[in-house]
C-alpha cells in the first residue's frame, strides 16, 4: 500500500514537472520546451507534423531566411554642401597707355583719378580683398616687360593705400607680356594688352 502510494506520489510530482497537456512538445514549470541531448524538444503524443515548430525540430523558418537574405536597404548618402562662397569680383581695367608713361611705372594724373574713381565706388562698403594685375605686350624682353608689369601694380597698389585703402587686403601680381587679350601684332591689339587690372572682392557693382 505504501508502496503504490509512494508511486502515486512520484507520479504526481513528475506530471506537475513536465506536462503535456496536449502540446505537441513537453514543457517545464516554466512552460519550457523540454529538449533531449541533441538540442531537439521532446514530442509528446499529440505531435503531427501539422503541429510541429521549426525552432523544436531543428528547421531554419522561412521567415529567418527571408529576413537573412534579403537585400538591405542603405539610404543614400547626402552630398556635403560646402557654405563657402567663391570670391566674385568687380573688375576695373585701366589701359597702361592712358595712365602710365611708355616705358615706365609712375602713375599719371588720368591714372590717379581713376584710382580715386574706384575708391569712391567702394566708399563705405565691406571690402574683403583686392587683387592688382599688371600687363605689357610681347614687345621688348620678356624679364623686362616682367618686372614692369610687377612694378605698375605695385603703383597702383601704392595709390589706393595713399587714399585709404587697406594694404593688408591687397595682393600685387605681374603676368609679364602672357595673357594677352588682343593681337600683338596690331598697334591697338598692343594697346590693349598694355593694361592694370583691379579686382575688387566686396560690393557687387559694375564700375
């Protein structure tokens, strides 16, 4: 009697452990599925192949391998922008006839008063830089015409600054007899190519 009731008794304890309870697999107090040595879960009576889950009976679902191989979407980069602005210039061209001597780097008066005449334009406006270009034509040695160019922008560099300008914001530069805008070999073609160049980077205004 003891001994069928000590039965009974383990009976109990191990239907309370692991249950079926018409599920397909055994599960724990935990409502685990109670898997074997190989990973694999423990059918019950109930189980058909209707009821079985990929996850007890080793199968990869559909659904993970669809998720596995489909392509991933990246969105596509957004091209930097920059917030720097290039420089725009407002260009003064004056003709190395009319306002120097041939041959030489002083200003002359129509020179001068074309310097003065660009000042005014600026007159109380935001100057961020000033570029001076100095021109000849190909008559004469290339170093000479050279030098020339160098020092005919310095003149006119040397005026602004006499009238206000600040230095710290102008850069001289001679291109000698390259760059020509016209024929050098035609007398005007000549005359225009002998030439001072103002570049101004500030207000935006035709001179």
């Amino acid at each position: 009697m003891k001994m069928k009731t000590l039965a009974a008794l383990l009976l109990c304890a191990t239907t309370t452990q692991v249950s079926a309870h018409k599920n397909p697999y055994w599960t724990d107090s935990q409502d685990s599925y109670v898997r074997d040595g190989s990973g694999l879960c423990l059918r019950t009576i109930y189980w058909t192949e209707k009821e079985s889950l990929d996850g007890c009976e080793g199968r990869v679902s559909k659904a993970a391998v669809q998720s596995a191989t489909a392509p991933v979407k990246t969105k596509a980069a957004t091209p930097a922008t920059s917030n720097t602005v290039a420089p725009q210039y407002t260009k003064l061209s004056l003709a190395s006839g009319a306002t120097f001597a041939l041959g030489g780097s002083t200003l002359s008066a129509e020179g001068k008063a074309a310097v003065v005449e660009l000042m005014n334009q600026f007159k109380g406006e935001t100057v961020n830089a000033v570029i001076i270009e100095g021109y000849t034509d190909d008559r004469g040695a290339a170093s000479f015409n050279q030098q020339l160019s160098e020092k005919r922008a310095e003149a006119v560099k040397a005026e602004l600054v006499a009238n206000g300008a600040n230095p710290d914001k102008i850069t001289t530069v001679g291109f000698g007899e390259s760059n020509p805008i016209a024929d050098n070999n035609t007398r005007e073609g000549r005359a225009q190519n002998r030439r001072v160049v103002i570049k101004v980077d500030g207000a935006q205004r035709q001179l």
